[in-house]
C-alpha cells in the first residue's frame, strides 16, 4: 500500500472523484509510492492544483489530472456530464511545466528524476485505443477499469532508474506541499504534517458544516477561523443539491479564487446548476445585464456604495435570475443596500437559504458594519490558519487564539528600516529565509504593503534577482507584490509586510499579518514594530 503525505491529508475534502482516484492510487501501488494530493500551483497566472502527484524514488514523479463524470470529446472538445470542461491533459502538462519550473527555482537537483504527466477519468470504464488527440495518449488515461490494477498501468509509461536518495526525495515533498512542517522518515516510510486548515477545519467545523439546513445563518469569527471555509462548503452542498447558488464577496481576487473551485463542483454536477460567483460588483453586473449602471467618469464612492445596488432593486421585475442560496463572505465590507438587493434574487423569500460570514474587526471599506438581526449565528473562537507564532501576533491585534494543536512554527521577523533601499535589503533577506531555508516556492510568497504608491516603488525594480508582480501576473518565477486592501481574504505560506508609515493603521496591519500561513516578517518604521510588539 502506498504512502499518503501529508500523513494527516484529510481526503473528505477532495471531491467525490478525487477521492476515489487517490484510494485506488493508495490501495494499488506499493510502499515505496508517495501519493501527494493537492498541491498548489499557479498556472497562467492563476492559482490552482494539481490534483495528485505519485513519488516514488526509482520510478520519477507523475502528475496526475483528474476528472469525475462521463467524459467525451468531440471535435477537440471536452465535455464532462454534458458540461464543457478544460482540456484536462493540457491543464496537467502545463502544470508540470509550471512545477519544474518551481524546482529550477528552489535550485532543486533534478538529474534522474523522471517527470511525467496523466489523466484520471475514474467515471468511464473505457476509452479509444487512439486516444484523444497528440496530447492525451491513452497509455496516460486511467479509466475506472485501469484504476483497479493501478500498478499495471503505471508500467505503460514509467520505465525503473536508479532510486533518488531520500534527502532529493524530502526536497521533492517539501516542494509540492510548502505547508508541510515536518518530515519524518522511518526506514522507507515517509510521514508528513499539514499546517493548513484541512484536518483540523474538519475536525473542529465538520458539525458546522450540517448548520446550512437553516435558512438564515450569521457566522462571526476572526481572520484565520474558518469562515470562508464553512462559506465555501455550505456552497458546495448546495450546488450537489442542485440549487442556485449564488456566492459574493467584497475582494475581486477572493472571488475570482472562490469561483474556481466552485466551478470545479459544478463541472461534475450531472445536471449543471446556476452558479454565480464574484465580488460584489462583478456579480450585480451580471446579474443586470443591459440594466448595469454606466460608470461615469467622475464616478465617486458614493456611486460605487449603491448605483449597483439600486439597479438590483429598480430592475428585478426584468431580471429572470434567480437563486435558492445566497452565500455573502466578508460581510463586514457590505452595506446594508447591498445585502437587501441581494436578498430580493431569492426564488423564494421565504424557504430559500442565506448566509453571511463576517469579522467586524477587519472592516477596512467604509462604515462600521452592523451584524444581521434575526439570523441563527455561531462564533467561530479558534485561529486554524497561523501557526502559534504568527497568531501570537495577530492575537494581540485583534485575532483570535491558536488551536493548542498548532504548529509553533518559525520565529515571526521584525525589522526596523528607515529608507526604501534599507527596505530592499529586508524584503531580500525575508525571501532568502522563506525560499532558501524553509523551501517555500516563490508563488506562496507574498509581500504586503498599505498603499498603492508603496506597491509601485517596490515594483519598480527586481529585489535582488528575485522580480516582484502585480496579482494579476502571479508565475512560479515570481513573488507577488501586492496592496493589503486587495489581497484581504486570500493567504500565503510566507508573508513579509511592509510599511513604513509613522502612524501605521492597526486594522490594515491585522489584515496584512493574518495572511501568513507558515512564515511572517514584518519590516518597516519604528511604530509599526511597536504595534506588533506591544
């Protein structure tokens, strides 16, 4: 039986076709397999998975693609369910080539590692002997049939070579799974922990989970407690019932990660369900069609707080969509107006279902937000994202507590600088720990800063030879550079924050420290360190 890593990987939160692919794949090969589920990867420029990874030190490394449903292709088009879908081999090859890359980055040692790519259609028990085209081979299709004999097929296309040593081995995981903490080898068995919030979410918001049969829910907690995990489950229940979802948030780039792995569901729903996700704006848009207000050139914020939500309210008697759960996440940046317009595109007022998950602490658009009246409401009281270290931090700015069963971690950085070039050289230093020593990828490091202004002068030039971008840029050769205000909601593995304000605002700070999954640095004026030592 192969090995899964990280040992604690909890596989109920995969979809139904993913779990069954990574059972057959645990339960086939033999012991000296690693079979690495999930692993974060950005893909022309987006952040994604690769949905398994099989390691093994004499065979190489194969990457693996899985789709559930009746998969056909007709005419270079993919469908699953009758559902158009992504070429499912070009989405793995260009995912291989983006985690070379990240190995070349890391300066990881590749001679004798054998990388290669496959398909799993766990749903279909056959497929034509002449494949689907150059790009997906049948010898690198696992159908439902080849899965039970997983071994067998492997042989189609792994040949043996001489076995990598086990440290190029640990490398390899602690690349494909940057949040991994430990790895601990006993003999030919390899053991890792998680710090994400996988395991100890289920664990600790799997009752929670059950809460949606209610029709209006209010969940208050801090960053890193769990909402928008419970908010994005909630969702997934309701597409596998085939409701019409609808799911909001406030940041553009939260939705537009949201949306993704919402979508993925929906693919493999039988009968595709209606499902809408985005930022709040996105969202009214699409909803309005033809009646979206134009945007004036001297547009203000007053605009921007209800021009969209007065048309929602003005034109919904000449709108057809409509929707029987509405999911609102990071409630605390909407107003009123627009929960009260989303409200109106429920099918039915009554039975249909709203939630909305909110931390008033984290209000950084606007006014003080008022929480909903007459909601069933939980508290969520426990930080699962940070490690103890980083909590220990965000605590003190308004965070919630650490799980007693979290990761200490490493120490959080704190450097004092004066100038921009001083803040280069900190920024620099942070990165070499984050990617040097701990291993992480450049794609899971992020650098945080208050303003816009600050973002452009540290775009303006490489740190180092390490080149920063924009979000919208994001590669695995990379490290983002990015505004608090437009990363709230997302994270990464390492952190490194940057402001140099004499009067640092607290709240962004908060915002900004929470990201940080494994590794937090904070660099910047003398105030800001004192607010975070405080």
């Amino acid at each position: 039986m192969a090995q899964l890593f990280p040992t604690d990987f909890e596989i109920a939160q995969l979809e139904p076709s993913e779990q069954r692919v990574l059972t057959s794949f645990l339960e086939q090969l033999e012991d000296s397999w690693i079979v690495v589920p999930n692993i974060p990867i950005t893909v022309d420029h987006q952040d994604t998975e690769i949905d398994i990874a099989l390691v093994s030190p004499d065979r190489g490394i194969v990457l693996v693609e899985v789709k559930g449903g009746i998969i056909t292709v007709s005419e270079g088009q993919w469908k699953s369910n009758h559902n158009k879908i992504k070429n499912p081999a070009q989405q793995v090859l260009k995912a291989k080539y983006q985690l070379i890359k990240r190995l070349n980055g890391i300066k990881l040692n590749l001679d004798g590692i054998f990388i290669t790519h496959a398909v799993a259609f766990p749903d279909i028990v056959d497929f034509p002997a002449e494949g689907a085209g150059t790009d997906c081979p049948r010898n690198i299709v696992f159908t439902s049939t080849d899965l039970l004999r997983a071994d067998l097929a492997l042989n189609h296309f792994l040949r043996e070579h001489g076995p990598v040593p086990q440290e190029r081995i640990n490398a390899v995981l602690r690349a494909l799974r940057p949040d991994i903490t430990d790895i601990q080898v006993d003999g030919r068995y390899v053991k890792g922990t998680s710090q994400r919030i996988t395991k100890v979410s289920y664990d600790r918001l799997g009752p929670s989970i059950g809460l949606d049969e209610n029709l209006r829910i209010f969940v208050r907690g801090a960053a890193g407690t769990g909402k928008t995990f419970l908010a994005s489950r909630w969702a997934t229940r309701a597409i596998r019932r085939g409701e019409r979802t609808l799911f909001v948030c406030y940041n553009r780039f939260l939705g537009e990660e949201i949306a993704r792995r919402l979508d993925a569901t929906a693919d493999e729903q039988e009968n595709l369900p209606d499902l809408r996700v985005g930022s709040f704006h996105s969202v009214a848009n699409g909803i309005l069609g033809t009646y979206a207000p134009a945007v004036p050139s001297s547009a203000g914020q007053e605009f921007w707080d209800t021009a969209h939500a007065m048309a929602l309210i003005e034109n919904k008697q000449f709108i057809t969509e409509r929707y029987d759960t509405i999911i609102i996440d990071e409630g605390q940046d909407f107003k009123a107006l627009w929960v009260e317009a989303l409200e109106g595109f429920l099918e039915d007022p009554e039975n249909g279902r709203l939630y909305v998950a909110a931390d008033e602490k984290q209000t950084i658009f606007g006014d003080e937000w008022v929480a909903p009246k007459g909601y069933t409401t939980m508290t969520l009281t426990k930080n699962i994202r940070n490690t103890r270290r980083i909590s220990s931090v965000v605590q003190q700015l308004g965070g919630a507590e650490a799980m007693d069963t979290s990761p200490s971690g490493p120490d959080v950085t704190v450097q004092r600088v004066g100038g921009i070039k001083e803040a280069r050289k900190a920024i620099a230093k942070a990165i070499n720990k984050a990617v040097a020593e701990m291993g992480i990828p450049y794609s899971q490091v992020i650098v945080l800063v208050p303003h816009r202004s600050d973002r452009d002068e540290l775009l303006a030039e490489p740190i180092g030879d390490i080149s920063l971008c924009r979000w919208a840029d994001r590669d695995e050769d990379n490290i983002v550079c990015e505004t608090i205000h437009s990363t709230k909601g997302l994270e990464r593995s390492a952190v490194i924050l940057v402001n140099r304000d004499e009067e640092p605002d607290a709240t962004l700070t908060y915002v900004g420290a929470s990201r940080a999954v494994a590794y937090l640095a904070i660099v910047g004026s003398q105030a800001l360190i004192d607010l975070v030592s405080a």
